[in-house]
C-alpha cells in the first residue's frame, strides 16, 4: 500500500471517539468500551475498512476492533466508518469512560479503532479477550530473514495465542501462494494452533465462499485472475491434539 503523509490524520483521529489512543489501559477490559459482553473479533491490518465496517454492519452481535499501523491508512478507514453514519452509542447499562462515550447520533456502534503495530497485542488484550483474529493481504515480507515480520509467522502465532479464548481462531486470506504456503506450514509446526479448512481457491469454493466480504485488496487482485487461498486455524490447548492434526493432515 503507498503511503502518504496526510496532516490531517492526527487531528482526524484525536476527534474520533471510536479511536482509542490509550489502548493498553482497556487491556482485559475491552468489553467495557463496547458496554455488553459479546464477543470481540480484531482484523489487524485493516487498510482502509472495507471488510470490517461490511462485517460489524452484518453482524450487530459481535464487538470488532480494527488495528492498523499507519495513521494515513486508518485515516481512509475512519473517514469512510463517519461518512456511512457511524457512531458509537451509550449503553444503556454501560459504564464508559468518558473518552469513548458516546455519540449523538445513531449507526454503526459495534466498532472501534487502533493505531498500533500489532506485535504489541499481548500488552492491549488479556488471555482469552479475543475470540476471532482476521488477517487480509498481509505484507508478504518476501526476504527470508525478515520471516518473522509476516502476520503469519510463529512468533505472530504465539502472540495471537496469547489473547484468543478457548475454541477462538484466526482466518488469514491472501492471494500471495508464497505467503500462504508459509502460513499453512507454521500453523501446521504450531504448538498452539490446529488447522480447521483451507482452500487455495476461494472464490471456487463454495463451502468456504459463503457469506465471504471482500476487502479491498481481494477486489484488486481477484479481478486480475489471481485465486485468492484462505485458510482458518483455531487454538488449542495441548500439545497432543497438535500432533494428532499434523498426523492426520500429512495422511
Ligand atoms: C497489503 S495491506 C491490506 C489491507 C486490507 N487488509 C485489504 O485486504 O485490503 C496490509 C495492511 O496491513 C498493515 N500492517 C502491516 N503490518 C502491520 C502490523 N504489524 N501491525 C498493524 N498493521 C499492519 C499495513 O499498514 C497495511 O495497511
């Protein structure tokens, strides 16, 4: 993604309550923010929105927080969130602080934002605060020796354990076949992770297909031809279940 500078990013997500800046002061209270207990789903490197304003506007039930690096990049997704109507309302029953509260008019209020490097997850969100991890595009980092920067790498995998409840998985799409055979293998060698479905061809697949959103960068290189893999890996607690699935998938 190119990236520009845009002055007024700073400003435009200072004002934006649904920004939070303090991020690491809400760890393992995140539910507080939303004000209900439901389940949250994190994207992590969210571009500029597109998949998770579609998915919190489909599914008013679940709490998502999207984390992007760059500022000029979430800028894009904070202005298309406010210009669709966008914002956060009080719960009835919930105690905000008064950073995130509220909003004077009625939209999307099952959404909030981070800028932050998503390495640093493990200090944002407590053991099991999460339930669902969505990775899209993410940066192939081709140079073998920069591995362990790819989102899907096991240093990333054992910071994603760290923060997903029992049962809570990840759903990493990409078109980049390099990138998507490293992550089957990581996920596959992970102590942590066991492999639920995979497709090297999404868009073919009707199974996996169903009820898929597209995000920007899934428009750009389907349109080109390019087959777009997916895979879901889901956490699990032994090291004998890990096994047992790379047993049963090499067979
Ligand atoms: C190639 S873009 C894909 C954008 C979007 N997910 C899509 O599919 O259209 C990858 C995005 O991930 C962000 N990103 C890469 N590494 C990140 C990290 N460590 N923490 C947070 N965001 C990251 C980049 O800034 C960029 O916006």
């Amino acid at each position: 993604m190119r990236l520009r500078n845009i002055p007024r990013a700073g400003s435009v997500l200072d004002a934006c309550k649904e920004v939070v800046k303090d991020e690491t002061e809400y760890r393992g209270r995140w539910r507080e923010i939303f004000g209900n207990p439901r389940p949250i789903h994190i994207e992590i490197g969210m571009g500029k929105g597109q998949f998770l304003l579609t998915l919190a506007a489909k599914n008013p039930d679940i709490n998502y927080i999207g984390i992007e690096r760059y500022s000029s990049v979430l800028l894009r997704a904070v202005e298309r969130f406010q210009s669709e109507g966008g914002s956060a309302k009080i719960p009835a029953q919930g105690k905000l602080p008064d950073d995130h509260a509220p909003a004077d008019k009625p939209g999307i209020s099952n959404i909030r934002f981070i800028c932050m490097d998503a390495r640093n997850v493990p200090d944002v969100f407590a053991p099991g605060e999460i339930d669902r991890i969505y990775l899209n595009f993410s940066d192939p980092w081709p140079k073998s020796r920069h591995a362990s920067r790819r989102l899907t790498s096991k240093e990333f995998l054992a910071r994603y354990h760290k923060i997903l409840s029992d049962g809570g998985a990840i759903e990493f799409k990409t078109d980049n076949r390099a990138l998507f055979d490293f992550s089957v293998t990581e996920v596959l060698e992970s102590p942590f992770f066991v492999m639920d479905r995979h497709t090297f061809d999404l868009h073919r697949d009707t199974v996996m297909n169903q009820g898929n959103i597209m995000t920007e960068y899934e428009e750009k290189f389907s349109s080109l031809g390019n087959p777009i893999c997916k895979l879901i890996a889901t956490t699990h607690k032994t090291a004998f279940s890990c096994i047992y699935s790379i047993e049963e998938i090499m067979s």
